[in-house]
C-alpha cells in the first residue's frame, strides 16, 4: 500500500504536501495518489488534468485525489473527472478531520479562514532546502490574479512557532530554510503587535544560530519594510537573493493591473537594495500580452530587465482565469502574446548569461543538491566537478557556465 503526493504550483504547495502526506497517513489514507493542484494559469490546470489521467492509466487501482488552488477554485471540474475518486479544499487538505471526511467533494469557504495550520514538519521530501510556512491567503485583488479565490485572506503564523518550525528543521539537518506564503511581505498584519517580516527574520536569524542560510521567496517589494532592508544590509546568513513581484514595466498596465507599485518605484528598489547589499541579485515574475498592451508598453518591460538589473524571470503569457476583472478586458491575439513571452524569455537568458559570465573565476559557496547541482548564496544554480551527498556546504572555484548553469573547477 502507498501514498504518493503529485505536487503542482509554489513553493507553498511544496511545503503543504509534506502537510498533506503526514495528515491523509494519520487519517489511513493509504492505495492513493494525491494531486496537489496549482491554478494560476490555465495551462496549470490543464497539466494537472492530464497528469491525473496518465496517473490512472499507470495505476488504475488507486484512488485519486485532487485537492490545491485549482481544487479550491472550481471543484466541479475534477469532481466530474471519471478518474478522480475525492475533491479536497485548500482548508480540508491539512488536517486529519478533513482526510476523514466521507464527502466525495469537501470544499469548504476558504475566505472564512481566519488562521493559519501550524504544523511540526520533519522535512520536505526530496528537497535539499526546507520551505517554512509562515503566511497564507492575499488581501489584495490584482485583477489578473485568482489566487486570492484559492487562498482566501492574508493569515500569519505567529512569530514563536516560526521559529520552533525552524529550530526543528535545523536541528534534523537542513542547512538553508526558505520562508513562503502567498504575500509574504504581508507578514504580521493580523498578528498582536502587527510585527513585519523584517522582525521575523531577524528572530529566527538571532533564535536559530545554527540556521547556515534564510532565504525569502516571492515578495512584493512595495511591502519590504526597513527592518527587512536592514537585514539584508547586516546579516550574511539571509541569502542575496530576491524574487519581486513585478508583474510588468509599463505604468499604465501596472495600474490596469491594480498592482500597487510603480515602474520607478521598483527600480528604485532594486538599487537601494543593491547599495546595502552590493552582491544581491533579483529574479522577477512578468507577464507578457496583458490586455491593451501595446508594443510600446510591453518594450517598457523588456527595459526593465536591465534597468532593475534582473538576472533570472519567470514570464507568464498572460492567461484569462474565470472570475477576474482582466478575463473582462480586451484580450490580446493568443500569438502575439506568445511571442512577446518568447521575446521576453529571451531577454531574461540574456540577461541570465551575463550574470553567470560575471562570475567566472570567482570563489563560491555551494550547498549540494541531488543530481550534482548546487546552489550559491545568489540561487545560482552549479553543475558539479565530482559527485557530493546533498546538503553540504562546499567552497568551489566558477571555472566557466554552459548558459544555464555555473561550472565548477
């Protein structure tokens, strides 16, 4: 009998899963494959749909169950999946009681949450990093974004059991921990006292001296409060590295998009950020082809690339998601939107190249990765001179990359 969790989506999902397979193990759920869906674009969804069928294909005789965003959000389209056997909401999928619940549809009201799960994780399965949970939920409403539908409203995990959830990872063996949330820079809004990310990171960094590395996922960098700048000016164990919420370059588009940030603003913060840390790089989410966007707009986000000095982009073509205010909109042909991502993806490895040509000759610290690859302090991925157990710190020499990846001498 076995219990295999597919995973979709973020860094949040990953961490759940690791939620999820110790509760539906407490609950007896056994013969099953649980797929923990994403649903931020529409081809998430349909890359779960058709890994539930393939799943089915390959083991008939387990049961499928669907639960995630995508789960959350429209529950009736893998309820009516001949192959699906349950439907779990983003709330039933991490507790016991909700693995135990005989409804083949348990989809709770996920905006009625008010409080995040606080869960004693051992580790995260076939991760070398362990991803903390210390928020959930959005309260702004991007008019591109469903999340907030799937996720309901900002909830934080209070300061003490942040800690106690890193203490304890540290302490069977993890070297670096990474915090995640759906808005992390959102931290603290609900808790007594209201304390903001900056504060957390520096507890956990001053609670937990044997912690090696803190790194931040996703953040929205119109939130990052001084706190949070200050340490990332004076603490070298909170990595050098960013991932902004930027979304586009273009004013216009960013207020259609009722993002809360300007393209000055953004820019602005990328070089104050780097005159306290000189060594931080940033990574960035765009989206080509939002409604109305004109060439000249989307040339605005090409610029960007280089004026925040971007080194890594993840580009989403646009995708209208049911529900939103921009699915409304004008929508852009699909090619055109196409090959404006595939523009903009090429300027990112570009500017990618750039960053690892930089580093060539450089001495680096590594932490080992399954597969012969590393990690730098700046996430930059390296290939390995000689096979290393994963989870171990390593000095290495850059002797060249191959346009994705560092090379180790």
């Amino acid at each position: 009998m076995s219990l295999d969790v597919v995973t979709f989506g973020c860094r949040l999902n990953i961490a759940e899963s690791e939620v999820i397979r110790c509760e539906a193990g407490a609950a007896g759920i056994d013969n099953a494959v649980i797929v923990n869906t994403c649903n931020v674009t529409a081809e998430a969804v349909r890359q779960a749909r058709q890994t539930i069928r393939r799943i089915k294909r390959e083991q008939p005789d387990a049961d499928i169950v669907v639960t995630g965003c995508a789960a959350q959000t429209a529950p009736e389209q893998f309820a009516e999946m001949e192959e699906v056997s349950r439907v779990l909401g983003n709330e039933e999928k991490l507790s016991a009681q909700g693995w135990r619940s005989t409804e083949r549809v348990a989809v709770g009201n996920i905006m009625a949450a008010t409080k995040p799960h606080m869960h004693a994780v051992d580790h995260i399965e076939g991760h070398t990093r362990a991803f903390v949970q210390v928020q959930n939920g959005c309260d702004h409403r991007c008019t591109f974004c469903i999340i907030p539908f799937g996720r309901g409203n900002s909830r934080s995990l209070p300061m003490h059991d942040a800690v106690a959830q890193v203490q304890r990872l540290v302490a069977n063996g993890y070297r670096e921990i990474v915090l995640t949330g759906v808005d992390i820079t959102s931290y603290g809004a609900d808790l007594d006292g209201a304390p903001r990310l900056g504060a957390l990171v520096k507890r956990i960094l001053r609670d937990v001296p044997a912690l090696a590395r803190l790194r931040l996922s996703s953040i929205d960098s119109v939130e990052a409060d001084d706190d949070l700048l200050d340490a990332f000016a004076n603490e070298p164990r909170l990595m050098p590295h960013l991932h902004l919420s930027l979304q586009h370059g273009d004013d216009l588009i960013l207020k259609r998009m009722k993002r809360r940030h300007s393209r000055d603003q953004a820019i602005v913060f990328c070089n104050e950020l780097r005159r306290l840390r000189p060594d931080v790089v940033f990574g960035a989410d765009i989206i080509a082809g939002f409604p109305t966007e004109t060439e000249a707009m989307f040339q605005r986000s090409l610029e960007l690339v280089d004026e925040c000095g971007l080194t890594q982009l993840h580009v989403f073509p646009f995708s209208p998601r049911p529900g939103t205010p921009a699915a409304r909109m004008p929508q852009l042909d699909r090619g055109l939107i196409k090959e404006r991502a595939a523009r903009l993806r090429s300027t990112g490895e570009a500017a990618l190249r750039a960053h690892l040509e930089r580093q060539i000759g450089a001495r680096l610290l590594v932490l080992t990765e399954r597969g012969g690859i590393g990690r730098t302090e700046q996430f930059t991925a390296v290939r390995l001179a000689a096979p290393a157990a994963p989870g171990m710190l390593l000095d290495i020499a850059v002797s060249g990359h191959d346009g994705r990846r560092l090379l180790a001498a």
